[in-house]
C-alpha cells in the first residue's frame, strides 16, 4: 500500500501551489501536491499564459496590418483564422501545463490527481480516478485558487454570455463584443478581439477604465482604444443581460442615468473573481473574509499546520504573488521543522508590480499620484512621454509615458506608472529599486542603455526634479 503521509501537501498546483512545492521539496521535505483539473492552474492553462499567446497573435496581426508604415509590401490578403490562433495558444497551454509536470518529477514531489477535501488541518481526502485516498502531513498549504464571479441576473452560458474561460476558446469570432469590466481581464480580451477585427463596447461602473492604475494611465488608455475603434462608456451599469436568438440585448445605464438596449452577439463579464473555499471542509479551519482565507505574513491560518497562499487569500490577484506567497510559506514551514537556515521573507505588499497586456500595454508599480497624495505625502511626480525617446520612434511606438512619483521629502520611489510598448518588459527595474528602498539619486546616477525604451524610465525620474533631458 502506497504510504501517503508526508511533510507537506499543497492543495492546487497553480503558480502559488506548484512553487510552494518545488521550494519544500528542495529544503528536503516529502511532498505531495493535489489537483483536480490541469497542473499549472489558471495562469497556465485558462489565465496569464493563454491570454498572453492570443494576444500575440493579435499584436503580430496588427503589425502585419500596418506593414507600410515600415516601408513593407505583405502581397495578398491579411486576415486572422480563429482557429488556428486559439489551436496556438491551447498549444502553448498545454506545453506549459507538461513542464509543471516534469518539474514534480524531477523534484521528486508526489502528484495526487482528484478533488482534495480537507478532513482536518493536515488531512484530507482525495477523489480521483484511483477511487478514494486518505493523506496526512505535518503541514497543509491551499492553494485552490479563484475561478470568474458571475453576474447574478446573467450567468455566463458559454454560448453568448463568457467568462474568460469562453473568451479564450471562442467557438466562433463575435461580430459585436460586450466586455463588462474594465480590470485587467476585461481590457486584455477587449483589446484581443478589437485587434481581430471586432467591434467591442466595454461597460466599466467606475468613472474610469482600469480604475486600479494612476489617472493619467487610465486617461491615457481610454483615449488611445477610442481611437483603435473600441467604444467605451465608463460611469455606467448593465442592468439587464437577455439572450436572444442572435445575441444577447444588454440594458446599459449611461453616466447621465439615460438607459440604452444595446444588440450584441456576445458579451464577456469579467467582473472579479470568487475564491474557491467553498465545501473543501475549510469552513471551521480558517477564518474568511467574502470567502478569501485570512492569513499572517506568511500564510498561516488559525488552524495549526493549515496555510494558505494566493488567489484563496486576499488581493491582489496575480500569479507572481501567489508564487511569492508560496515560497515564503514554504520557509516558514520548514523553519517551523526545524531548518534554521532558511530566512522567509513576507511579501512586500506595497511593490507588486501590476502588468496588462492590452495595447499599448500598461505597467505600474507601487502608488499612484493620488494614493500617496491621499496616504499625506509631498510629492514629486515626473512624466516623460515615448516621443522624446529615440527607441520609441524607431520602432513606431512613439505612443505612451512613463511616470514617476518620489517622496519629496526623503526622494523615496513611492511608484512607478508606464503605458507603451514593451512597458511590462520594463516595470521591473523601478521594482528592484523599491525592494532596495532607492531614491531619487540613485536612479538618476545608474547608466540606462542606449537606445533603449528604458531611457524614458530615467527621463521620467530627472523630469520630477526639473532635470529632464529630451524634453
Ligand atoms: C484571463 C486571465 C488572465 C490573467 N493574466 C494574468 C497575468 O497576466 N499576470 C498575472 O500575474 N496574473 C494573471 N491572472 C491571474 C492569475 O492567473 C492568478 O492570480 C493565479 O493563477 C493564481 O494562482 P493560484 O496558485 O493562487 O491559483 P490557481 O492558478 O487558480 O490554481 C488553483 C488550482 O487549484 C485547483 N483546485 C481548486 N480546488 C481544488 C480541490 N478541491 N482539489 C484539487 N485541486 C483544486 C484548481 O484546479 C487550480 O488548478 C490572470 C487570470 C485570468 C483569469
């Protein structure tokens, strides 16, 4: 009989799940993940991966698209097959998806497949196709992740009304898009499937797209997809979803109260995402907050031995920080075992860099303008737009900023805000400034490579103390 006890079992092998793992498999402990679906999670086979492929068949459409503008001649017609691009993405999914895979194996790191229940803090029952198994270790770690939030009066159907998961394998190319929402799941797929020729409408409740990132950004972004074709209403609710024979008619309540019935042929709500904590025998372990594990720094719950890391715990909702989490959980358990070698960090909360792909894409990093205005800071803010940027120009994508913003006391970075090309690239540099605490100096005296779409990210620094140089 297989012997199922062990150190560690880690609940969900999404980014949060399968990192945990591989770093308490190499501090020495016998460790077991559980999945009922695909390894790898959301981010690699339904989120951050596939998104990432469809929008790069997008973005090579475009240029193809505007191959003159480059002094190019593409003979004959430019058009994009569905299928083909959604077969690439499945493709790289899956790809992906078969590397977590062998990382388990090659860390030794026993791979449960089924639905994982927990019978107590440290043990749990798994169902899968080998019928029923019982497991025991000395710590637990759930890492079940989050799937798309509904619309309570339209429940996505798959047919006209998605959710990501639709949207990332569409049946067939909509003619007429709705997106309800204009966070980062929201925008990349508008932007995806204008860039494939669609005409899409985002409806965003707040009085601004991405309403998480800086105004300026938010502005920014607006105006340039307005300009792509995208229309957008920002202030404004979908009070009403009807499927009908050709689509779905949404009721859309203008900033002005006025309500309109839109025709659509399909509609996306991306709306936010729901934790998965329901009947997997959480309820008396953990505390929850709407259903997110309430943990400490690094990932305890109530319960002894019980931890929990990424999108089952609070924001913000991203695969990096779910890996983050894991890794330092997985320290901090170990150091609990008795390793006095490893130091866990907790996760700095106030420098996760946040990345959409849409296009032009966006980045950012740490407080926008009005945060640290409202946190009581003095600033000083410095913005640097691409053309000023030789790179930038050459390329063609002379369009978007950089923008900083320093304490003006001390000359802390409190926060970094970048929209153009190849910004999710670049928001890592002010990132590692912020973990090593930089200020304005700093930055100023490092030497950024020329000619490099990076020089704006200097630029903007020396414009937020009057010392800018190609402006
Ligand atoms: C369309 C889309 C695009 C995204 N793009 C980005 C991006 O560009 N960058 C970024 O940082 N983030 C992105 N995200 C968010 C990112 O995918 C999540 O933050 C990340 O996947 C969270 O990791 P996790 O390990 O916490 O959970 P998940 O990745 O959700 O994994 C949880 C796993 O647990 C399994 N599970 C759940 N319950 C059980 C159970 N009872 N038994 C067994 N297994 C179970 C699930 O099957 C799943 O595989 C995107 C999300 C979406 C939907």
């Amino acid at each position: 009989m297989a012997d199922n006890s062990y150190d560690i079992i880690v609940l969900g092998s999404g980014p949060g799940g399968y990192v945990a793992a591989i770093r308490c498999a190499q501090l020495g402990m016998k460790t077991a993940i559980v999945e009922r679906e695909n390894l790898g999670g959301i981010c690699l086979n339904w989120g951050c991966i596939p998104t990432k492929a469809l929008l790069r068949s997008a973005e090579i459409l475009h240029y193809a698209q505007h191959a003159s503008d480059y002094g190019l001649k593409i003979a004959g017609t430019i058009e994009a097959d569905l299928e083909a691009v959604v077969k690439r993405s499945r493709g790289v999914a899956k790809q992906l998806s078969g590397g977590i895979a062998h990382l388990m194996k090659k860390n030794k790191i026993t791979v449960h497949m089924g639905e994982g229940t927990l019978t107590g803090p440290t043990s749990l029952t798994v169902k899968g196709e080998k019928g029923e198994e019982k497991l025991t270790a000395k710590h637990v770690i759930v890492a079940t992740g989050a799937r798309a939030r509904n619309l309570p009066f339209a429940p996505a159907d798959g047919k006209r009304i998605w959710t990501y998961r639709h949207a990332m394998v569409p049946p067939e190319m909509p003619k007429k898009l709705l997106v309800i929402g204009s966070g980062a799941i929201g925008i990349e797929f508008a932007s995806f499937y204008n860039d494939m020729g669609c005409d899409v409408t985002v409806v965003e409740m707040l009085d601004r797209i991405v309403p998480v990132e800086d105004h300026e950004v938010s502005a920014f972004l607006e105006k340039s997809l307005t300009k792509q074709g995208m229309t957008i209403m920002t202030g404004a609710g979908v009070e009403a979803l009807e499927v009908t024979g050709k689509g779905v008619t949404a009721k859309i309540k203008d900033k002005a109260g006025k309500v309109h019935a839109n025709e659509y042929t399909h509609c996306i709500t991306a709306i936010g995402i729901m934790p998965n904590t329901e009947n997997i025998g959480l309820d008396k372990l953990v505390e929850m907050d709407r259903g997110f594990i309430q943990i400490d720094p690094y990932g305890r719950t109530k319960s002894k031995g019980l931890w929990a890391i990424g999108d089952c715990t609070p924001g913000p909702w991203l695969a990096h920080k779910a890996s983050h989490e894991g890794v330092t959980a997985a320290e901090a358990i170990a150091q609990e075992l008795g390793n006095k070698d490893v130091h866990p960090h907790p996760l700095n909360r106030d420098a996760i860099p946040g990345c959409t792909y849409c296009h032009p894409q966006i980045a950012s990093v740490g407080m926008t303008e009005a945060k640290a205005k409202e946190a009581g800071r003095e600033v000083k803010v410095g913005v640097f737009p691409f053309i000023g940027n030789g790179k930038a120009i050459a390329l063609g994508e002379a369009e978007g900023f950089t923008k900083t913003v320093f304490d003006a006391k001390t000359g802390e970075l409190l926060g970094a805000h970048m929209v153009g090309a190849e910004v999710t690239e670049m928001i890592q540099g002010y990132t590692i400034g912020m973990t090593l605490e930089t200020t304005e100096a700093e930055l100023m005296n490092t030497v950024f490579p020329h000619p490099t779409i990076s020089e704006s990210m200097h630029e903007a620094v020396l414009g937020a103390y009057g010392r800018a140089l190609h402006i």
